[in-house]
C-alpha cells in the first residue's frame, strides 16, 4: 500500500499532514508513506524530523501584491507539474492527499492526470482557488467546518474536522509540571502567545509594548516569536516570560496556560479546540481570502473565543488579556464552548476515507 501526502508551507498544512501519516501508520504499519512539499519551505525540515521521506518540489506561490515578482511562476509551474508526473509514475501511489500549500496543486493535478484517486482535506471555513479546482477531479474532500457545498460538490464532502498532532491527544502532563518545563512559577497565572508557526509581527509588536505591564499584573508567558522577530524579543527576556522562536513541544505549552492568543489558522483553532483553552484569536488579515477571519468568526460567533483584528491588536491585545486573566466566569464559558468545535478523531475518520478509496 502506497500513499503520497502533498502539501505545506505553515505548520498549518504540515502537522495535519504528519498527522494523517501517524494514523495510516497506526492502521496499516505496512503502508509505504511518500510527502511532497515545496522547496525551502519549513515542510523539507518538520517532516524528516517526523520521521518521513519527503521530496520538494520548484514551486511557489502566486504573488497577488507584485505582479511583477511571478516572472518566474509559470516556469516554476511548469518544472513542478513534470517533476509531480515523474515521482508518481515512479512511487506509483494508491491514492494522493493534498492538505493544502503551494506542492498540493500540481502533486494532484498529476495524480488525477495519471489515473490515480485523490483525496482533500480542507483544513479551513473559506476553501482556497487551488482546493476548490482539484476538488472537480478528487474522488473525497474532508472538512473541518459546515455549510462547505458552496465551494465543493456536495456528494464529495465528509465532515471530519481537523487532524492534530499525536501528542495533544495523547498528552497527560500536568499544569505544574509544564510550567516547570519553561522555567516558570507552576502556580501564578500563564499566558500562551503563538502567533503561527512563522510568527506575527503585529502580536509581537504588542507582547513587547506590554510585557512589563503583563509582568506587573502577576502574569507569565510563553512566547513564540517565528524566527524573524526572535533577535529583538530576546533582550525582553526576564523573570516569569519564556521565549522560543518555535516551540515543539505543544502538549506542555497549552498544558501551561490559562490563557492564549493565537492567530486563527486551521491547525490552531483545531487545536485549542481539542485542548479546549480560553483564547483571544488575532487573525491575518491577508491570509488567502481573508480565511482567518472567517475561522475566528465561526468561534466568536458561538462566544468560543474573542476576536481582535489585527489592526486592532497593538491598542487592545495587553487590556483584553488583563481584563480577562481577572475574569474567572468569563474564562470557564470560552473553554466549555470551544470545546464543542473539538473533533479528536479526525486523523482516523480521514484515513478511513482514505482506505475506502484504496
């Protein structure tokens, strides 16, 4: 049994992926597992250390702000198509998955081209261009959100929610124990900022504005920076605050929080879902048609999460958390209804899609 996983760029398309390859593994040990990704992008670095072979591929994104800067698209485009055509003649897959990222698109379009069954997951509420094309040829496309006929044939769509990373699910390390783990106070209040896996330089912005405010009040953090903004929040680096540039061990960092802000990408609403953490959502604003705000809306909407826009973020971000870090009431509602959105067998309601297909 064959099965190439396709797609990246964030850790948002990556660890769904790394995911769904844990739980084929799991069901079928004898299953050979291939991961196409883009080259340069995080994925040909998380995935090995995952413990799979990835192949990258010349392609790269559509610039929508420079025209001027896709010069070269076509011809990245064209290299990726024939490179896709020879790993699948060459690895001869059952079945390909695309998650999403810039190798998904021609990864698939081969696949389909060369006969061979595919399968989507859509990790978010408003599908991409590329998805909602691939979609018309997939045998199945896997979702996280309702009401998703309007970008997908209807008899194609299974709601399976997200997959998450194994060890947020099987993670039972303590409050205290977490907390020690980052060098902090095991019993003062916490605050949680991840930003996505590459950072957000307008929550950074205003973590380092407010971080002796923060302090002030009683509260540590844990902060994940992305590697660009990690040289400037070091020499905030003090009592009660751990910085990271990225943070692998996720159990441990919501096992220590009362509290998160976090952008609003897929993987990160699944998540806080699953670990059902008060949190306060700053999407970006200029994610493929706006599709953070559409996922925090779908949560703040059910009072699962506040929303503060990002242009919002350096005026209100410090006050929300301080007026919510005293609000223990208000904090139990945001963790009961985010947990409703929590779907922990996702990873094995899409493989089981996946070996229908085989």
């Amino acid at each position: 049994m064959k099965v190439i996983i396709s797609g990246g760029g964030t850790g948002g398309h990556i660890y769904p992926a790394v995911a769904i390859a844990n739980e084929l593994k799991r069901q079928k040990p004898e299953v050979d597992i291939l991961f196409v990704g883009a080259l340069g992008k995080m994925e040909m670095e998380k995935v090995p250390r995952e413990g799979y072979e990835i192949v990258g591929l010349p392609i790269a994104g559509f610039n929508r702000s420079n025209l001027l800067a896709n010069v070269g698209f076509p011809f990245k485009l064209i290299k990726s198509l024939w490179k896709s055509y020879s790993i699948i003649k060459n690895f001869k897959p059952d079945v390909a998955v695309g998650v999403g990222g810039f190798a998904s698109g021609p990864t698939l379009k081969m696949s389909n081209y060369l006969g061979v069954k595919t399968l989507i997951q859509e990790q978010n509420s408003y599908a991409g261009v590329t998805n909602k094309i691939l979609a018309q040829k997939a045998q199945k496309v896997c979702v996280a959100y309702p009401n998703m006929e309007n970008f997908f044939p209807k008899e194609k769509i299974v709601f399976t929610g997200n997959p998450v990373r194994n060890d947020l699910l099987l993670s039972g390390v303590s409050k205290e124990a977490s907390r020690s783990h980052f060098g902090l106070d095991s019993h003062k209040p916490t605050l949680l900022v991840i930003g996505g896996s590459l950072g957000a330089l307008s929550i950074n912005k205003a973590m380092s504005q407010g971080l002796n405010t923060l302090r002030g009040a009683g509260i540590q953090v844990i902060w994940q920076t992305g590697k660009s903004y990690f040289p400037e929040a070091q020499a905030l680096q003090q009592e009660g605050v751990f910085i990271s540039d990225f943070i692998y061990e996720m159990d441990k960092a919501y096992a220590a929080a009362d509290l998160v802000v976090s952008r609003a990408g897929a993987l990160a609403v699944s998540e806080l879902a699953l670990v059902g953490k008060a949190t306060i959502l700053v999407p970006f604003p200029f994610a493929a048609e706006d599709h953070q705000t559409k996922n925090a809306k779908s949560l703040s909407d059910q009072n699962a999460a506040i929303l503060i826009p990002d242009n919002k973020v350096s005026d209100q971000l410090i006050s929300e958390v301080l007026t919510l870090a005293k609000d223990q009431t208000k904090i139990a509602a945001l963790e009961t209804a985010i947990k409703t959105f929590a779907r922990p067998k996702a990873a094995e309601d899409i493989v089981h899609e996946i070996l229908k297909l085989i």
